[in-house]
C-alpha cells in the first residue's frame, strides 16, 4: 500500500498507480480463494483463484515497471527489478500446466517456485530501498 502510495504522488502515475493497485488486490484475492479452497475438494473453484492470481500479478509488476519507468524520482534499477520480477513469473506460470511424470520434470516446478518466492523477496527488498530514497530525496527538497 506504501509503494502505491508513492508510485501514485506523481501526476503522470497516478491512474496507473490505482491500476496496478487493483492488480495486485485481485492477485491477493486469488491467492487467498486458492488457499481457502482445497485442491481436492472443488478444484475448479481452487484452479479460478488460481488463475485470477497468476494472471492478475504478472500485468500489476508490469504497470509498477512502467510507473517506476515514467518517474524521474527513480532511478532505472527499480523498473529494472520489476521487470525481472514479471518475467520470472510469467516463466513460473507458463511451466505450471505441465504434467510431470518424473522425478527431473517435476524438479523444473519446484525450483521456478523457489526462484520466484527468491526474487520477489528481492525485487521488494529493492523497490522499499528506491522508495525510502525518494520519500528522503523529497523530505531534503521540502526542507
């Protein structure tokens, strides 16, 4: 909420800052119905949630890549980061429907799941930095 916040202060970013923020609240509601709803028990409800999560957050990283692109008060390795941040999921998304049947195959999965938990822990860790150094930037400019 913050990050939006912030990536939505500047004129040029403001509606895509309320996008990107609408992105990330269904990718989150998603989440939540995925982990909510067995997977054994109604699995189409668990595959929408699913799908409403892994669709949603791939396009609210995009829309952060472009806002920290078209505000100058960042410097190019936070869109840099985001960008990175969508391709990896998109990545991790395109190799779910696989069907693995060995032990090689199914290792493909697992370790996409763990690259991504990695970068997005990263690419945040980042953003919050970029972010803390714009609100300070502000702060000795205001002062």
């Amino acid at each position: 909420v913050a990050l939006i916040r912030i990536y939505s202060s500047s004129t040029i970013t403001s509606r895509l800052g309320r996008m990107a923020a609408a992105a990330v609240l269904l990718a989150a509601v998603g989440l939540i119905g995925a982990v909510l709803s067995p997977q054994d028990r109604p699995s189409a409800l668990h595959g929408r949630f699913t799908l409403m999560a892994v669709c949603c957050f791939p396009v609210a990283t995009a829309l952060l890549a472009l806002i920290t692109a078209l505000d100058g008060r960042f410097r190019r390795r936070a869109p840099i980061g985001w960008l990175v941040l969508t391709l990896v999921v998109i990545t991790w998304v395109s190799v779910m429907p696989w069907r693995p049947t060995t032990d090689l195959e199914l290792a493909i999965p697992v370790t996409l799941q763990k690259v991504v938990a990695t970068t997005l822990l990263c690419t945040l860790t980042l953003e919050c930095y970029e972010a803390e150094r714009v609100i300070a930037q502000a702060k000795r400019g205001a002062v």
